[in-house]
C-alpha cells in the first residue's frame, strides 16, 4: 500500500495539477480551504466510483478537529480500497488548511487516475488476447513498449504476410468496386441534367415556361415598334 505523505511538487508535476484542475472545474486559488475537509475529494472520487462513496458518511466540518475524524474514516473506509493511506501528518495539514498539502493529495489522484487507466487497457489487452488466442493465423511475440517510466516486455499478436496480402487485395477489389459504381452513379446524375434542361427547353418551346426577357431581347422588341432608346432622351421615328 502506497502512503501518501506531504512534499514539495516539483515545476512540472505543478504544471500537471493546474491542466487537470482546469479539466475538471476546480479552483486552485481555493483549495487549502475547499480541501481541508473530506467531502470535496469524495464528491471527485465518487463520480467514477458512485458505488464505493457514500456522501453520508462525510457531513461538511468546520472545526479542525471534526474535519480531522472525517479525513481518518474516509482513509479508513475509501483510500484503503485503492491501495492508498494517508499518513497522520498530511491528514493534520489538510484539516489545518496548510499550504501544499491539497496539491499533494490531488496530484496522487491524478496518478491514481493513471494507474486506473493503465489497468483498464491492460484489461482490454487480455480480452482481446483471448480472442486471438482461437485463431491459428495469429501468433504471439514479445515485445518491449514503455509503461509509465519502465519499459516491460508485453505480448503482441501479428498475423501471417500472406493474410495481411490476401486482406489487403480483398479491401483494394472492394475500393475498385467502389470508383466504379461511383463513376456510374456520377454518369447517371449529369444524364438526367441532360435530360431535364431538354426538358425545360421543349416546354419553353411550348409556351409552358415564360422566357427571360433580357437587356438585347427588350432592344429588339422596341425597334420592332419604331421606338429607339438613347441616353438621357427618347425619340419616336
């Protein structure tokens, strides 16, 4: 079990706490006194564990004394389940509002947060690996990758070349299939554009559709009347 005891964060562990402060809302400006009782870090831990906290058992505290107790129980009940304690003194400056001592206690949070992300893709891995684990074309290597600050040797699935060959001409076949039938449906669309200004144009034909007048057909329709337009003044021949 990991006890949590107070020391001086370094620039970038600071830097780190200011992000996730901002991520979740939190105002750093406030939190020797928003943490110096229990209640804040079990509303934060209850979001993703609502089964494991039960508010009620943290009544908001005013004097150090109370909020002490409820540091203790909450360390007792809750921190214990993940393998965490805090030790008598980070406890005593949490309650007395010391300086440092919430950053501390949260940039544990951030690393317990981590270390429960690491699992689940851990988690994820096995799944997945007794998934291969039924396919004969899949075999398994070891191979080093960087976990936190260590590098561990983990296991990895590859496949045959002449299946990842065979995929990858079936997923280019496919592409194929696909420009085809888009050249075709593109092909379709502008013979209907063909068709459908044919279309517009016969019934233009047939006085279904009103013709645009414009500028030039306005000037032949006035000198079909003998009338001349010019600037600034109009004559009749």
């Amino acid at each position: 079990m990991h006890t949590i005891t107070y020391k001086r964060l370094r620039d970038e562990e600071l830097e780190e706490l200011h992000v996730w402060l901002r991520k979740n809302n939190i105002n750093g400006n406030k939190l020797r006194r928003e943490f110096s009782d229990v209640l804040p870090l079990a509303e934060l831990l209850k979001r993703d564990h609502p089964r494991m906290i039960d508010l009620y058992n943290y009544p908001k505290k005013c004097s150090v004394n109370l909020k002490l107790i409820n540091w203790e129980v909450f360390n007792h009940k809750v921190m214990s389940k993940f393998n965490l304690s805090l030790s008598k003194d980070i406890m005593e400056r949490l309650s007395n509002g010391t300086e440092g001592a919430a950053e501390v206690l949260l940039y544990e949070i951030i690393r317990l947060e981590k270390r429960q992300r690491l699992e689940e893709e851990r988690n994820a891995v096995l799944r997945q690996e007794r998934v291969w684990e039924e396919n004969d074309e899949v075999k398994t290597v070891s191979v080093n990758k960087q976990i936190g600050d260590a590098i561990v040797q983990v296991p990895q699935k590859m496949i045959l070349f002449s299946l990842y060959e065979k995929v990858n001409r079936d997923s280019k076949a496919k592409d194929d299939v696909i420009d085809t039938l888009q050249q075709q449906v593109t092909h379709m669309e502008n013979i209907l554009k063909l068709k459908k200004e044919r279309i517009d144009e016969l019934l233009m034909q047939m006085g279904k559709l009103p013709q645009e007048n414009t500028p030039k057909d306005s000037s032949r329709n006035y000198s079909s009347l003998g009338i001349h337009s010019s600037h600034g003044s109009d004559s009749f021949n």
